[in-house]
C-alpha cells in the first residue's frame, strides 16, 4: 500500500532544474534512503513533501489519517524549556487527556453524575492501552540510547549548542512514534555508540521512514529502498544502499554504452547525409535519414557533478612554536573537564576526538578566547593567523546570497573572483544567487569553506567540518587539509575522516567531567 505518491514533480531554482516529470511512491514499511550530491535536491524534496515549498508542478498524496514526523533541527521551542520537559511534549495528547480525566473526576465527586464516571473510566482505558505509564521508562530509554545524559535532563535549549539541540529534537520524533518519520542528516552529531543504538531502533521501527544521510554505511544498515536523486531525476532501487549504487551503477555503464553506440550511428547517418543530400540519385536516401534523426530518441550523454576542490592559502610562520596550552581550564560556570596541556610546533596537526557533548567545541572555543577560560594558559605564536571553521550554520544575513556575503567580507575583490572560488568549492553559478537560508546544509558550509579560502594563515582550525557534506566534498577536504602546510586543529565524528590526517590525537572524553556514554 502507497503511503505516499509523487507524480509529475517539477523543481527549479532559476537556471537549475532540480526534477524534470519526477515520480516517487513510499509504501507501508518502506526504509528509504535519499542520496545524491549536495545541491542535487534532497532537502527540497523534504520541504515540498512536508507542504514547507510548492513545486513548480506535480502532484504529493499521502494517505489519509497518517501521523508525520519530521526532524526539525530549527522548530521554535518555547524559551526556559528544559530537555526532560520537552520530551514529554511527544506525549502531550496523553497528558491532555488525564487532565480531562481528571477535571471529570472532579466534577463526578460534585455532582455523582455516572456519565462523568463512565467518560472518565474510558479515557483512563486510553491512557491504559497507549503505554502512558510507562512514558518516564522510555524517555529514559532514549536519553540513553542517544547519550543524552552528557547534556543535562535540566539544561534549556536554548543554551545548547546546534548540536545538542538536533539530538534533542530528534530524540522527541522517535518518541511520538509517527506512522511515517523523515529524517535529514540524522547522524550528524551522533557518536557511533549512538548511531548503533539509533540503527537499532530504525531496524525495529514498523512504520515507513524516509532518510536523508551521507553515512553510507548507516544507511546500509537501516533501508530495503533507495532514492537517489541526480541530474533532475528521482530514481526508486529496491534493496540495501550497496545493491542500489551497484544497480546505479551499472545503468550508468549501460547509459554510457548505449549513448556511444548511438553517437556512432548518428555520425554515420550524418556523415551519409552530407554526402549524399545534394545529388539527385541518393537525394531521396538522404532525407529518409534525416527524418530517422529527427524522430530518433536520443540517449542522454553521461553527466557530471561540479566537483569540489579546496586549497587554503598558507602564509609562512616566523616561529618553531605554534601553539601552547598550559593547565587550561574550560567550563561557562564551572569546569566541564580537567585541565588541558598539549604543545604544538609549526606545522603540527592534531585531532580532538570524544563523544559528542565532551567538552570538544567548548575546549576550541576556550583556546580561541571565545570563551573566557577558567584557568590556565593559552598562547598562540605572534606569527599564528587562525582560520576557524564553525561547525554552526549561521549567519548575520541568510537573505543574503553567498556572493553578497562574500562581497561584505572582502569587498575590494571583484565578484569574478568571489564566483570562481565559489565554483571551485561546489557552488554553482545560480546557488551563487540564491539566498543562503534557500540552500542545503551541504551547501552552506561550501559557501563556509570557500570563505576561508579567501583568508591566508597558518593554522586552521576546524569544528565538525564534514556535517552534511558528500563524499565527494569530503575527499576533497581530506586532501586540502593534509597538504596545508601549517597547523591544523580537528574536530569530527567521522572516524574514517580523520584517520591518518594528524600527528596527534587529544581524547578530550578522558578529559570530561560528563558521563561517557561510550563507557
């Protein structure tokens, strides 16, 4: 049965056709992961299937009666919310309901009214059969399994990092247990203890679920369907994500076969027609070719994606010295780890790695002065410039395009030069155009990184640079970071990023005053 059918769907920004007579369908108990490049259309697709943006053309059915949730990582949370107390708004219908039961109560030991009795009896059933005693038990159960526990069940939301608050939002849709959820970039700020535990969760999940994620090997692990959106189309495989890039791929090597093949026909006929259009005894031929031209339909040629490439321009260091910290205490009130000590001469790279909520974020900051230290030391060489990489999506205009953000930061380079470095980092010219809060997390931080690459220096320093980024983006990253000559100071959740790119590696959760979930 069809949860959902898309026919017809027509998306596009300007120049760019994102899909062109697209089609999709979900059906009941479907996993779907959705994959493409940043930039190909998958956020889109979740605001024109969530009503957020109207195509251009086409037609979106859900099934009726259906419960929907979606992770949204920027919902508006009342301000003083607490993280406990907004996860049992999942279960506010429930808790809506015993207070009625017991407004009727209430009112039967007035009134002795047995209809009020009954109406109360058969709301306590509801509350009986929907688990609602059982909802402390598991929301537990998922501030566990997503190791919530680092944050504080009485921290408010709105202190949180973007991180913090993704994994509480996503915890509340698991809570609610909606018939169909949709979910983008769900492991973003997940440790792999978590992403295990959300893997679980997902695989025992009954109803549909439609994932965005460019953690191929999670999406192995929790999809039977694929989605992959590319060069304006939106193309359904059955099966595991590895049984549909294989499928992908050989359509690929078919497409490529046949469009050869075709061109050499076509070549041929051309070639015939030349030759044999002006000469009466052939004239006849000739034409009969050219009609079989036209009514050919022609193999679409083998696309490409604008590939990302970075360079971060390095300016030499006058110091063998780069970086010192010295028993350096971070914390906002109080300490959040035990003192911090690591040296780093000139061109040394060093990974900060522990679970999310350790202290890794707060620790940068604190170095960078970002954050008044609580203690300790902190001094940079006289030569160090720091290029920094947040690893939050914000900005102080999103109406703003990328070129116009670009332009305020360095506004005696002339645009030329700002497109051509956008382009490079993957931005093509109409995303260029397009307002920032338009654009895909992928997106905005290769707008991110192509800032810094405005920016000469000798240390970087980077804050979970690979959220929502492809694979692609990623290498090309991994590439620009290893041949920076200077130092670097790394952040990332991805193991397999960061696995042979420094000298050094700082465990900042031996250093945390936080429960390790990992433990």
């Amino acid at each position: 049965m069809a949860l959902l059918e898309v026919t017809g769907l027509s998306m596009a920004y300007a120049e760019k056709t994102l899909y062109e007579d697209a089609s999709l369908e979900l059906q009941a108990g479907e996993h779907m992961g959705i994959v493409g490049q940043n930039g190909a259309g998958k956020s889109t697709l979740i605001r024109i299937l969530t009503g957020q943006v109207l195509p251009l053309e086409g037609k979106i059915e859900w099934a009726k009666n259906l419960k929907i949730g979606y992770l949204d990582q920027y919902a508006e949370i009342p301000a003083g919310m607490t993280l406990v107390d907004f996860l049992h708004t999942a279960y506010q219908d429930l808790y809506d309901k015993q207070d009625r039961a017991t407004e009727l109560y209430e009112k039967y030991a007035s009134t002795a009214d047995d209809k009020l009795l009954e109406k109360a009896g058969r709301l306590q059933e509801e509350l009986d059969a929907a688990g609602f005693y059982d909802v402390d038990t598991e929301i537990e159960r998922v501030i566990s399994g997503l190791g919530l526990e680092a944050i504080g069940r009485d921290r408010e939301l709105e202190h949180m990092s973007g991180g913090q608050r993704a994994k509480t939002i996503l915890a509340k849709l698991l809570l609610e247990e909606d018939d169909v959820i949709i979910l983008d970039e769900p492991t973003n700020f997940l440790d792999v203890q978590h992403i295990e535990w959300l893997e679980g969760y997902l695989q025992d999940f009954k109803g549909a679920a439609m994932i965005i994620s460019h953690d191929f090997d999670f999406l192995d692990q929790v999809t039977n369907a694929i989605a992959d959106v590319s060069f304006g189309k939106i193309t359904k495989y059955r099966g595991s994500f590895k049984k549909a890039m294989r499928q992908k791929e050989e359509r690929a090597e078919q497409q490529i076969r046949d469009y050869e093949k075709q061109q050499v026909e076509i070549a041929k006929a051309e070639k015939f027609i030349a030759k044999n259009k002006a000469r009466a005894s052939t004239s006849k031929m000739a034409r009969s070719r050219e009609k079989m031209l036209d009514r050919m339909v022609k193999v679409e040629p083998p696309q490409e994606n604008l590939k990302s490439h970075f360079n971060f321009p390095y300016v030499n260091t006058q110091s063998a010295e780069a970086l010192t910290v010295d028993e350096l205490s971070v914390g906002y009130e109080e300490p959040i780890l035990d003192p911090v000590s690591f040296y780093m001469n000139a061109e040394k790279k060093i990974v900060f790695a522990g679970f999310n909520g350790a202290g890794k974020s707060t620790l940068i900051k604190s170095i960078l002065g970002d954050i008044p230290k609580l203690g300790g030391r902190v001094e940079f060489s006289p030569s160090a410039i720091v290029n920094y990489f947040d690893q939050d999506l914000d900005w102080d205009n999103d109406q703003q395009t990328p070129l116009e953000a670009m332009q305020d930061l360095f506004p005696t380079i002339l645009p030329k030069e700002l497109r051509q470095r956008l382009a490079g980092a993957g931005i093509n010219a109409e995303n260029a155009k397009k307002p920032l809060f338009q654009l895909s997390g992928g997106e905005q931080t290769k707008v991110k990184l192509a800032i810094m690459e405005m920016k000469p220096s000798n240390f970087l320093i980077l804050d979970e640079p690979t959220n929502h980024l492809d694979e692609e983006t990623k290498n090309a990253l991994y590439k620009a970071i290893k041949e920076f000559p200077g130092n670097a100071i790394i952040v990332s959740h991805e193991v397999s990023f960061t696995k042979d790119l420094a000298d050094q590696t700082l465990n900042v959760a031996a250093l945390s005053h936080k429960e390790n979930p990992d433990k």
